[in-house]
C-alpha cells in the first residue's frame, strides 16, 4: 500500500490535456514575464475574492513580504502573528525589520486567540497577520473590529485558505491584504513557486505592481527600491488551469475531512474542530493524539504519508528563539506535541481514508 500525503500525480493524470495545454500556449506565445496568463488569472483571483486587485508574485513569502511594504511596515513595528504556522509568516515580518509578536492559539481550532491579540497591540503594533491555519477562517469581523479603530492594518496569511469562505467573502476579501501561496501542495497550486496579493485599495495595489517589478509604475523610471518577484507566465497557465476546479476540490477536501470524522470517532484521537464561523477548506486534515509518535511509524510502516504541521512552534526555532527565550505559548506548544497530518487532497479516494484509519485504529 501506498497513499502520498498529497497524491500531485493522480491530480496530474486527471488535468493532463488541459494542463499540457495550457502550458504550450504560454510557451508558444512566448510573453514569458507578466504575459497575458498572469493578468487572467489576476482578473479572476480578485473576481473570486470579491476584491479590485490582484498581484502575481514569485511566492507566498514575497506575497507576505511585499504587502508587509505596501502596508508600511518597518523597523521598529511590532506585527502581531501566530507561533503556530510555517516560518514563512514571521520571516516576512522579520525581512521589514520589524518584530514578529506571537500570541497563543485557540487550541481547538488552532487559529490565533483573539483575546490575547487584544492584550498584545501596543503603540508600536502596526498590523496583525491572521493565518486562516490548516483553511479554516479566523473570526475576521472580530478581529477587524479590535484592528480598524485602533488604524492596525490586517494582512491575511491565505496559503491554505484558497477558496475558504467567511460569512460569504473568501479569505483574501477579509482584510486590507489577502497573500497566497501556490506552492505545489496548497489547495491551488502551481508547478512550482508562486503566490498572488489581493487587495481592494487601488494605491497599494499600483505600489505593489512596481515593488515586485524593480519598482517600475511607468518604464522606464524606477520609483522605488523594488524586487524581482513576479509569477510566471507558464505557472499562471497552470494556476488557471486549477482555478477552474477550486470549489469542487475544496469541496472534496470537506467530504473526505468528514469522512475521517466518522471512522475515527471512537479512537482516542481529537478530530478537527469546525467552529462554523467560516468554511473550512481542510487545507490540512489535522488530528490530535498523546500517542502521536506511535501514530507517525504505523503510518510509515503502512507506507502511508503523513505531516507534522508543525513540528515546533516559531518561538522555539532557533531564529527567534533568542527573541523569545523563556516565554511561553502552551497551546501552540501541546499542538506541535499531539499533532498528526492525514493524508487529503481532492484525488484521494473512499478506500484510501479507509485504510488510512484502519492503520491507526490497529496501533492505537
Ligand atoms: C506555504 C506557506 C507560506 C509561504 O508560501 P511559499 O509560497 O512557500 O513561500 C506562508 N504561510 C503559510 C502558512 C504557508 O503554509
């Protein structure tokens, strides 16, 4: 037995004429740098997010790193974030120059405890950014609410929340700026890197336009210090490709989350928790277990594939943990304790989670 944590060659097989095709259009056009593929899909990611603008980047980080600028982050600014998410995040936060300010999560559904970003927001707090962790939203009208008086700017972390609706608004229409991710394994992705800014507000998106572009507004005048972050061509045709499908995937992921739900409900582990606030689009199928260890090597036995997402919370990585030394962030710290990543994307079929299931009911 086999099952990928992520099975990217069944989705291939599925796509192949379309995607094949889509590529040696971009290939034979030969527009490869912001080509009309990018401005397509740009027109249909806003479209989607109910929201003007939308900027093709070369990743989710840059798309962090490059909003954190538009936004006017910078040395000295403390941004609020989660301990509990890929170090991505808080890098971008750290390339400004700025502190990240981790809060505990909520550990039923991971996401950031609002209550405790309230007590973090100091002079110096000049955003917050959610991470819509594992695509279920956070609560964003209550986050806006404790943001927006204070003139805190929110940049939603969205890369495991495409298509993740909040009270009828995707992630991405929830803040001032939406960053994804279309790193291969997200629930859109690309064949490679790349990543993709929304935003409603047409000065920041006319500043983010030039920043990824050496910060050129009208060639042949660079205006700003920018950088070389754009989406390619061929990686927007495939995007594209995939955007067709998004709702359906998504909507796959649910069913196979819901199906896990009813074969492991009487084994000793703790099943996702939908706060039904949002929808959550099972990014990742996360369960948590006190015999996770034992879990992991049935698993791999099994030649099943698995994730420990996240293995250590940020604060304890050596990067930030001089920052951080003797604090303490118990809920993020007992997830990365207990947590197990199942096997889920939209490809994996109803004998796959069976198995899956089975392989741990008998090693529990
Ligand atoms: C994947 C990811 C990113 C970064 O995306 P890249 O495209 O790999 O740079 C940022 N934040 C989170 C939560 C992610 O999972």
């Amino acid at each position: 037995m086999s099952i990928p944590m992520v099975n990217l060659k069944r989705q291939y097989a599925l796509l192949q004429e379309e995607l094949e095709q889509a590529v040696l259009s971009s290939l034979r056009a030969g527009q490869f740098i912001l080509g009309s593929n990018v401005q397509h899909l740009e027109q249909a990611v806003a479209e989607y997010c109910g929201v003007k603008h939308a900027v093709g980047v070369a990743s989710g980080t840059d798309a962090l790193h490059l909003a954190l600028l538009a936004a006017g982050i910078g040395p000295g600014d403390e941004v609020i974030t989660t301990p509990f998410t890929f170090i991505g995040t808080a890098e971008a936060v750290s390339y400004r120059g700025a502190k990240p300010v981790f809060v505990d999560i909520d550990p039923k559904t991971f996401n950031l405890d609002l209550n405790q970003v309230e007590d973090a927001i100091t002079d110096a707090t000049r955003a917050v950014l959610p991470v819509h962790v594992f695509g279920q939203p956070v609560d964003m009208d209550a986050l806006n609410a404790l943001c927006r008086p204070r003139g805190v700017t929110v940049i939603e972390d969205c890369a495991h929340a495409f298509g993740a609706r909040y009270k009828n608004t995707a992630a991405g229409g929830l803040g001032k700026f939406g960053c994804f991710s279309f790193y291969p394994s997200k629930n859109l992705s690309a064949f490679g890197d790349g990543g993709m800014i929304t935003t409603d507000d047409d000065e920041s998106a006319a500043t983010l336009r030039a920043l990824r572009n050496h910060g050129i507004r009208q060639a042949p005048v660079h205006s700003m210090l920018g950088y070389n972050s754009r989406l390619d061509d061929v990686q927007a045709a495939i995007v594209a490709v995939k955007f067709r499908y998004i709702d359906e995937y998504n909507n796959a992921r649910r069913k196979t989350a819901h199906l896990y739900n009813r074969l492991l409900k009487d084994l000793d582990v703790v099943t996702p928790h939908e706060d039904g606030i949002g929808e959550h689009v099972y990014h990742q199928y996360a369960i948590l277990s006190d015999h996770r260890d034992k879990l992991k090597d049935a698993l791999a036995a099994a030649g099943i594939g698995f994730g420990i997402h996240y293995a250590m919370p940020l604060h304890k990585q050596p990067v930030y943990s001089q920052m951080y030394q003797g604090r303490s962030f118990p809920n993020a710290e007992n997830a990365c304790r207990q947590v197990l990543c199942l096997p889920i994307c939209p490809q994996i079929n109803e004998q796959e989670v069976q198995s899956v299931c089975e392989v741990l009911s008998a090693a529990l």
